[in-house]
C-alpha cells in the first residue's frame, strides 16, 4: 500500500520533516519509507522506519525530521511506502496504510 502526493511539473520542495495522522483505526503503521521523485517513475528512499512504534492511538499525530545528502534535493513528488504489514489486530487489514492527513515540511 502507499499514499502519493505529485506537486505538479512546476514545483518541487526540499523536504525537511513531515507530519502523518493516524486515522480512526487500529491498523498503526509499523515499517515504511518516504521516498522523493522528480519524474514519478525513479524513487529516492528520504526515511526510512522499520517497527517504528511512535503511532499507537487512532487519530494521533507524529512527526520526523528528514536529513541527509537526498533529502537536500528538492523533488516533485513523494511517496509513502508501506514495506512490511501494519499492527492491526485483525489479519485482513494488516496491508492497509491508515492515514488521515499529511503534511510535508522544507523549502520550495
């Protein structure tokens, strides 16, 4: 599962942390990545979170810097990735990435 977010041709942004809130559910990401494009077909890894228990309350929000050589590049698009199953208590939903909004932080 993932969430894309595409500022269009004309814009890019240096990202330098980002905020995720938690839906309503129980299904709490555990292990995923922020990752950058600047064509949406060549993805760059920005974060990455592996059984990050930070979310543990539906609706909660959370915040992570992003720092390193490619979170300097300025990029068009991001994408969160999930890249393991969520903590959900019920086996079906456990592909799903709950979230209820997202903000991207840095310098357009």
């Amino acid at each position: 599962s993932w969430w894309q977010v595409d500022l269009g041709e004309q814009h890019q942004l240096a990202i330098t942390y980002y905020t995720l809130r938690h839906d309503g559910s129980q299904d709490f990401v555990r292990s995923w990545v922020l990752q950058g494009s600047h064509d949406l077909a060549v993805w760059v890894d920005l974060k990455r979170h592996s059984n990050d228990t930070t979310i543990k309350v539906p609706g909660q929000y959370a915040s992570w810097p992003v720092i390193g050589p490619a979170a300097a590049v300025p990029y068009r698009a991001f994408r969160l990735l999930l890249t393991a199953p969520n903590a959900s208590p019920n086996p079906a939903s456990r592909h799903n990435f709950c979230l209820s909004n997202l903000e991207l932080y840095g310098f357009l």
